[in-house]
C-alpha cells in the first residue's frame, strides 16, 4: 500500500487566514501577500505588528480552532481508505501547538488515528510514496513524489508539482 504524507498548516488547517482575519479585524489595516513569497506569512504583517502575530502563533490554543481547508475532510477520508495515510506536522517549532493539534485533528478528522498523526521538528526522516507540503524546506529531503500545496509564500516556486485545492488532490489520488 502506497503511503501519502499530508502537512496540516496551510495543507489542511488554514492558520494563515485565521490570522489575517484577525489582525484585519484588529487593526484594520490590509496584509500584504507580496512580501511573504521566499521568507512566511508573517512577513506580510505590516512590521510593527509583526512581533504581536509571531506572540499568537507561539500561545496555546491559537492552533486548536483554525478553519478547515475546503474539500480536506472528504478527500482524506477516501484516501485513508486506499493509501496508508499519516498526517505529519513540525509542530515542534510552536511547542504550544502539540495538544492543539491533536484535539483539532480528533475534531476535525476522526478517520485518523493516534497511529497516524507524526508531530516533529524536521521532517527530513519522514519518508513515503506521497508528500503534500506548502514548504520547499520539508519537501526537498523527501525520498518520494512531491507535491507543492499552493499558499501565499510560495506562489513563485516552480520546481514541484503544484497543488491549488483539494479537488486536484482527489484528482491525484482518487481519479
């Protein structure tokens, strides 16, 4: 059975727009999506809040609530059913993140047991037939095919198959 590794943060959670609804909501002032090509979405924060943003991501319970990626829940769940499927996250980079992550996926996903979710702090030993990422960094090691799911910071990236949504993914894997 061919495994499929699938990222959570901008995968199939959406902290990103979480945030800027947020700090839009906070502050009123608009993000700007051109500066978080090749550096994270916080960097499109104007940069006196920039610190303030980075303060919520490290809190608890930031990552417990965060919006589902459209299509997300369907897909996984067909694909659970004919792929050996594992959910992988460097969560350790937001220690707070851990437990959240684990109820949210429990909410969220309830197809996916204990047994498949892998919280770690470099995914260089993650290996597998399938990886969905939105970063570079956690792709470039990956021993199998790689697939790039679209987010703000890397809109300009060419080297990887491109994901846009979760109808290309079932597209992919399901079709």
């Amino acid at each position: 059975m061919e495994r499929v590794i699938v990222d959570m943060d901008e995968v199939i959670a959406d902290p990103m727009g979480e945030m800027v609804q947020w700090y839009t909501e906070k502050y009123g002032l608009a993000v700007d999506y051109s500066k978080m090509i090749n550096t994270g979405w916080i960097k499109g924060f104007p940069e006196q809040h920039q610190q303030e943003c980075m303060q919520r991501l490290l809190s608890p319970g930031f990552f417990r609530n965060l919006p589902v990626m459209t299509g997300s829940q369907q897909v996984l769940e067909e694909i659970n059913k004919r792929y050996e499927l594992f959910i992988v996250s460097a969560a350790i980079e937001f220690p707070n993140s851990l437990k959240d992550k684990v109820e949210w996926l429990n909410d969220y996903f309830p197809f996916i047991t204990w047994r498949q979710i892998v919280l770690c702090g470099d995914k260089k030993l993650i290996s597998g037939d399938h990886m969905i990422d939105d970063h570079v960094r956690n792709l470039i090691n990956f021993n199998g095919k790689k697939y790039l799911f679209t987010s703000a910071h890397n809109v300009d990236v060419m080297d990887y198959q491109r994901i846009d949504n979760w109808k290309e993914v079932a597209d992919i894997f399901l079709g």
